[in-house]
C-alpha cells in the first residue's frame, strides 16, 4: 500500500449561483491545467493578496506552499496579481483551467483579493452553466470568501481555532461525495480518528449559520463539520451542481510549512495533502482554456519569480512577492 501512495505521489505536480448538473459529464481529460489563485501545470490561477504591513497597497503575496501544493499534483501556477482591470481578469480567466482562493487576513468585501475573487467567481458560474467547466478552490479565507460571494452576507462566528490540528467530522454520505468518494478507506479512517487537518482561523461558517442561509443550503453540500469548545462549524464543503470546493482547514500546510509546531507531519497528514492536491487539478484536467501563445504562457507562470525564505518569522516558510 505505501509503495502504491509513492507511486501516486509521483505523479502529482498544480481552484465560485445554480447550474445545470450536466456540466460534470465530461469526456476529455486536459493534461496541461493551469491554475491560479487569489493571492497573487494544469495552468491553475492562484489569488494573490495585500501585505497588511506595507505602506504600498499594491504590494501582494502569495506563500509557495499553495504553489508547491498544486505543483506536487502535476499543474502549473499563474500569479493572480490584484487590483487589475476587468478585462485583464477576463483574458487570464480564459486561459486558465481553475482558479484557488487562498487562507490569509484580509477583507472579504473591500480587498483587492475579495474584488478579483468576486470576479472569478462571477466567470466561473457563468462558464459552468454554458457547459465549460471550471473549478474553484477555497482553503481558510478563500473558504470564507466563498460563502460571502454565494450568499451575500457575513454569516462568520468567532471559534477557538486559531491555532490547532483537528480529525473531520463526516456528514452522511461525505464520503460518496465527488471530492472524498476515491480516497483510500484507510485514509479517511485517518481524517476521520486523527488530528491531522490544520486549522488557524477565528472566523467560521456554523452549521446553525449555514441552516439559516437559503443561497448557502441550496448552493453548497456539507462534507465535513468540526467543534469548538462551543459550536459545530462547517470544515469542507462541495458546490452540488458546480465545480466548487471549501475547506477551511489548511491541506497544503501538512506537506509544505514547517514553522508552527501544530502542523501535522505524520505520514496520513502528508497523504492527506497530495489525495486533496490531486483531486483538484483532476478537476482543472477537465477544462480546456488555454494562453493564445506558448510565449504568453510562459511569461504568465510563477516560474518568473523566485520565492522569498520567511522562516521562523512568518507563519510561511516562503513566499512570493508581487510589486
């Protein structure tokens, strides 16, 4: 069995209502996904987002391990860099195949990042509904994100969950659900009776909050649930006619951070990382956008940056910068 995980491993190298179902029958499979996400190969568009210390509002970043999270899973990265026209979002969105809304701390309403994510989100429904399929990915405060864009409001409530590793607590039938239903048994066992899902957010989606909320129980299913000292609160969600994922706990820390010692490293924690990366750029291998030119591609690609090493005074051992 691990040799088989190794083997699976290997190969892994990179994610916003209503549409019709029949967007998920898809034949072709695209072997060359590009994806972004909101924090400024599949060609996976990841969000990039304000440095709240600096002076200069269009300073973004984005933390490698996001990157290397996609690439472990065989995609590509292109930086979403904020504060850029429409019709720039526009033509990256077309040449693309998902698009990722990373954690972090700003704004969910008045932030560059809150601005292009809405954008994305806007796109993406549209393509889905015309049959173009285009998946979204939210880890933390892209989970949160995702919930204000769908619903409108802020529904959030303050948790105790800054800083603590967590098993999930699995809704009936999680695990037929299309992001869980091709983990291996043993792992979800783990997910399910180990503390390897990393979680540091004060802000999260109860499930009372969620029940409350029409456009959020009609537009997204709940996969897994987590408790505080005082309520239950959604963890990872799936969009039910759309390609549209949430997670509010960290997938891509277990494998790649290494600067808090609440980071699960156990060997389930590590699997749990690349079966989460893999699924997701599947998910981008299933649409078929793509740069007008190889020169256009290759310029676009976080391969023009080179990370900066944080270490221990960062909650990232490297991010990239974008002036």
């Amino acid at each position: 069995m691990e040799m088989n995980f190794l083997s699976h491993a290997f190969l892994l190298v990179v994610f916003l209502g209503c549409a019709s179902s029949a967007v998920f029958k898809t034949a072709k499979i695209n072997d060359r996904p590009i994806i972004v996400t909101c924090r400024p190969p599949q060609r996976l568009g990841v969000l990039a987002q304000e440095i709240k210390s600096s002076e200069n509002p269009e300073i973004s970043y984005i933390a490698a391990s996001y990157v290397k999270f996609l690439e472990s899973a065989g995609a590509r990265v292109v930086p979403v860099r904020i504060n850029q026209s429409q019709e720039d979002y526009e033509k990256l969105f077309n040449s693309i195949n998902g698009f990722l809304l990373p954690g972090g701390g700003v704004n969910l309403i008045s932030s560059g990042y809150a601005k292009a994510a809405s954008v994305f989100y806007q796109l993406a429904l549209k393509a889905n509904s015309e049959g173009d399929y285009f998946p979204i990915w939210g880890t933390c405060l892209g989970f949160e994100e995702l919930t204000y864009l769908t619903s409108g409001k802020i529904l959030l409530v303050r948790t105790n969950t800054t800083s603590v590793a967590l098993p999930l607590i699995f809704t009936k039938g999680a695990r037929e659900s299309r992001l869980f239903k091709n983990f291996p048994t043993e792992l979800l066992e783990a997910l399910a009776t180990e503390s390897i899902t990393e979680n540091s957010h004060i802000w999260s989606l109860s499930v009372e909050k969620y029940n409350s909320d029409e456009k959020l129980r009609k537009f997204y299913n709940i996969l897994t649930t987590n408790k505080d000292e005082k309520l239950e609160f959604v963890s990872t969600m799936e969009a039910y006619d759309v390609p549209i994922y949430g997670t509010q706990w960290h997938p891509e820390k277990n494998a790649f951070e290494w600067t808090r010692p609440y980071i699960p490293h156990s060997p389930n924690a590590v699997k749990a990382t690349f079966y989460m990366a893999d699924f997701f750029v599947n998910e981008a291998r299933k649409n078929f956008h793509h740069f007008p030119s190889e020169e256009e591609e290759s310029k676009a690609l976080i391969y023009n940056y080179s990370p900066v090493y944080k270490g221990n005074h960062s909650a990232f051992e490297q991010i990239y910068i974008f002036s």
